[in-house]
C-alpha cells in the first residue's frame, strides 16, 4: 500500500503513525491505517494480528490464528522466496514464523540475505520487491531443499494451518512421505498448540547436532529454525524407537508454560495427553533440571 501510494516502504508509514523505525506494525495501528488506505479495518487487523506487548493479556494472535507466544513469529528479519514472489507478488504470512524455512510450494530454502550487499533483509526496505540496497528479491536464486526433508515438511505444516488453500495437495502428499515423528504429532494440533508443543520438545531434548555444529542462540536465523526442529523430531523418534532418553529442563517455567499451553490449545483430549503426559514428567522430577530415562513416560505411545 505504502508503494502504490508513492511513500517509500514502511520508515514512511512508521513515521506518519507516530512510529519509530523499529516499531513493528500490529492490529492497533489497523484503524489509522484503514483511513489512509482504504483497506477494511477487519482484514487489516487480522494480517498484522495482536502481537504487541499490550496483547499478551488477550493472547497473540497472527494471520487470524491463536500462536501462543510473540516469539514464534520473526518479525524482524524477514524471510521470502523469490519464486513465490514472481508468481503472486506477495510475502506469505507462513514466512514470518520462526521456525519456518522452506517454501513447500517451490521446494526451495527462504532467503533472508541479500547476495548483493550481503545485509540481512529488513522490513524498513524501500518496497516490498527490493533490498535495503535496491536489488530486486525476484532475482534471487534460493536453494533447493531435499522434497522429503523435515523443515520442508513442517513448513506446509504451517502453510495449511494459516492458508489451506494456498498449498499444492498433490505435492504437499510428497513432502510428508517421509513420515517424520514430529509431523505425525503436529497433524491434529491447532498452529498455537503445535508450536508450543515443538518449542517445548525441542528446549527439553538433549541432541545430537550432526553437521550443523554448536547451537545457534540467534532465534532469528535460519540455522536455529532447523535445529529446533531437528531437536523435537530427534526426541520423537527416540522415544517412538523405545530408545533411551535423556531430557534437561533448563528453564523450568518457560518449558512449563509452553507444555500448558499445547495442552490446552488441543482439539481433543488425546492430542492433549501428549503434552499432559510430557507435563506430569517434568513435574515428577522435583528440583532436576536434567534426567535420563529407557523411555518416555507418554501416554498416547501409538502416535509416535
């Protein structure tokens, strides 16, 4: 809208709003900007969803969907894939969760780096096709991703759950041929609870990173998005293999409150039996912030 007025990107809006350049748009500024644009104030609202601080009382939401915590979503450091961008001339919603770092439609790795100037991509660009440095994203060439990897897999997870519609069944039948524990897990969860579900698998697990070396703390990157994925996936098929586990809780109340979250998110009791079971765990080792078991103590064993 700021383009196709003649305003230069988002800085433009931000500044008419009152806004510094960091701030990042939400449903609050959806009636001011209504007014300017004329776009409805309700759809406006839904894209930009409740993710301010204000909103955590009422609960986040994004792309009309509950999603739990502000931190699933990146909205600092946007992530796109050019041919999406070619073919619709728009970003996806699904981008700008955290955890989500491949294009289920083109089978391709988002990009979130310029190979011109090397910067990382920002909202506060000129337009919405260019770099900061005016390179055309559509130009960009993004690597493909394996069709039976696991964070393509979740990432039409995602697609589905925010826009049904907008995702290839066909191809998206392909994608999930390689049966991933996590995904199975994930099908019947709402986005919110799913998410939870995963951040709080992956902050538990003790993993092995294989080729990815040490941890990234970054939750922004691109690397971090894989490694969580592979930290819940990796847990998944221990315990659904009846291999030993080992388990850390480092951050009790956040691990906690993830793993309530997921529960109560759940659209039956027995997708909320998973995380309940994995909660009544946790609380069952007192003051340990780190145990090993032969097996988890999970109920719905069949859906591993």
């Amino acid at each position: 809208m700021a383009t196709d007025n003649g305003l230069r990107g988002l800085p433009s809006v931000k500044s008419g709003l009152g806004r510094s350049r960091f701030h990042t748009l939400d449903a609050s500024d959806a009636m001011r900007l209504s007014r300017w644009f004329g776009a409805p104030q309700a759809d406006l609202a839904e894209a930009l969803g409740r993710i301010s601080r204000s909103a955590a009382e009422e609960g986040f939401s994004y792309a009309g969907r509950e999603i739990g915590r502000s931190y699933f979503l990146n909205r600092g450091r946007p992530r796109v894939c050019p041919h999406c961008l070619v073919q619709h001339g728009y970003c996806r919603s699904a981008w700008d969760f955290v955890l989500v770092a491949a294009c289920p439609q083109h089978v391709c790795a988002l990009e979130d780096r310029c190979p011109v100037c090397a910067r990382a991509l920002d909202w506060n660009r000129p337009s919405l096709m260019v770099c900061q440095c005016w390179s055309d994203l559509r130009s960009w060439r993004p690597a493909a991703v394996d069709l039976h990897s696991l964070e393509l897999a979740f990432a039409r997870w995602v697609a589905v759950a925010v826009a049904p519609a907008s995702i290839d069944q066909d191809r998206g039948s392909a994608v999930e041929a390689g049966q991933f524990g996590l995904l199975r897990l994930l099908r019947p969860l709402s986005l919110g609870a799913g998410l939870s579900l995963t951040y709080a698998l992956a902050s538990t697990a003790e993993y092995s990173l294989g080729m990815t070396g040490q941890r990234v703390r970054k939750k922004t990157s691109l690397l971090h998005a894989r490694q969580v994925l592979q930290a819940a996936d990796e847990l998944v098929r221990r315990i659904s293999e009846g291999q030993p586990i080992a388990l850390r809780v480092s951050r009790r109340s956040v691990t906690l409150a993830l793993l309530y979250e997921a529960m109560r998110r759940a659209k039956c009791p027995e997708d909320g039996s998973i995380a309940l079971s994995l909660l009544s765990h946790i609380l069952r080792q007192g003051g340990r912030t780190k145990w090993t078991g032969r097996y988890g103590q999970l109920s719905q064993m069949s859906l591993f």
